[in-house]
C-alpha cells in the first residue's frame, strides 16, 4: 500500500499572510488539526491547531481583552507556521509515512508530486489503515499468538486454517518476546473459537488470546 491510496485529498491549505484567528476558525470549520501552508502555489510550511493556539502576545498578561483581541488579529500564519517541512511522495510506502512521523514526532506530511501538493497523510489517515488491517469492523474468530521465528511457521498456520474452509480477513506480524519467536494476531471467518484453538495451538508456542 503506498500513501497515494490512503491520503487525504483535495488539500486544503491556507496562506501565509492569513491571521491566526482565521486560520484556526476554517480549521474548526473543516474538523482537521493540521494544514500545508502554500504561497504563489509552492509548500511553504504547515501549521497545526496547537501552533495556532499556543500563539498570543508575549505581554498578554498586562493587556485588556480588546488589546489582547487587537494584537492576536495581527499575528499571521506564518509567525507561527513550521517552515521545514517534511513531505513525502505518493509513491512512498504508508509504512515509511509512518515512520517518518513517529521518528520526528509529527502528525501529517504533504504529499507531493514533483513540485505539486497532492494530498496529506495524517495519523488519523493511519488510524484508518491499522484498524482496516487488523480486521476491525470485520466479524470474526481473534487470535493471538507466539509463533517460532523459522521458516514455514506461517505457512503451517495459514494452511490450516484455509484447509477446513476458514477464510483470513485481517493478519499482523510484530515483534515477539525474543528474537527466536514473534507475535502474531490474525482474524478469520467461517469457523467457530473452538475450531479455531484445536487447529492453532498445535502450530504455535502459546495462544496469547483468543475471542469471537
């Protein structure tokens, strides 16, 4: 799966020059929390809602409310904006997406194709995939479980399955408690949990849960 399948597209961004103020009531308006920040059609930043809203006069605590009101209505997108932006193609791997954003602890990257802005991927955006990945809106039979780390382990497990007709709507692979094994969760349909436990726990080292 690459970021162009599962970006959010049309972009909406905003202009440098625009207040604050505006900035964050179209962010409202449109329920996002983050926006590419375009002048004369080039990236130039994005800006979040916490930026938006961490931003007021550095003397706001001597200030009346009609002063405060004045001077947060001059402060304009691009005070607040971050300039370095980080972007991704739309043939980047969702999964390379994914990393860049947790190694820079950030929530959404530009898509972009050449010089042009073509989506954005955001954290909810990944939400999306991991829950359709893991099966989640799907009904099923929910496995956990170690298996060994060696060739043909997923294979026994898989051929068992579809063997007695189950049929696999989600599966995932993560890191197990050591490297000789990993952790496995997976989700099929068409067989009953107790179907299910007698075909697996033979072909793992421990069921770590189990449910319907």
């Amino acid at each position: 799966m690459l970021v162009g399948d599962r970006m959010s597209h049309p972009v909406i961004y905003i202009s440098p020059e625009m207040p604050i103020v505006e900035a964050l009531s179209l962010m409202k308006k449109e329920h996002i929390r983050r926006t590419p920040v375009v002048k004369d059609g080039q990236l130039v930043g994005i800006v979040s809602d916490k930026d938006l809203l961490n931003a007021s006069p550095s003397q706001a605590t001597a200030l009346s409310v009609w002063e405060m009101n004045y001077l947060l209505s001059k402060i304009t997108v691009k005070d607040v904006m971050t300039k370095k932006v980080l972007a991704v193609s739309e043939n980047t791997p969702i999964e390379e997406a994914a990393r860049i954003m947790a190694d820079n602890k950030i929530g959404g990257l530009p898509v972009m194709r050449g010089e042009e802005m073509v989506g954005i991927i955001t954290e909810t955006d990944l939400f999306k995939v991991f829950l359709e990945m893991m099966g989640a809106r799907e009904m099923g039979v929910r496995v956990t479980a170690i298996i060994k780390e060696q060739p043909g382990e997923l294979a026994n497990l898989t051929k068992a399955i579809a063997e007695v007709g189950g049929n696999f709507v989600a599966f995932g692979q993560f890191t197990g408690e050591s490297p000789s094994n990993r952790l496995v969760t997976f989700k099929v349909n068409g067989l009953k949990k107790e179907q299910v436990q007698e075909l697996v726990e033979p072909l793992v080292e421990r069921i770590v849960d189990i449910r319907s």
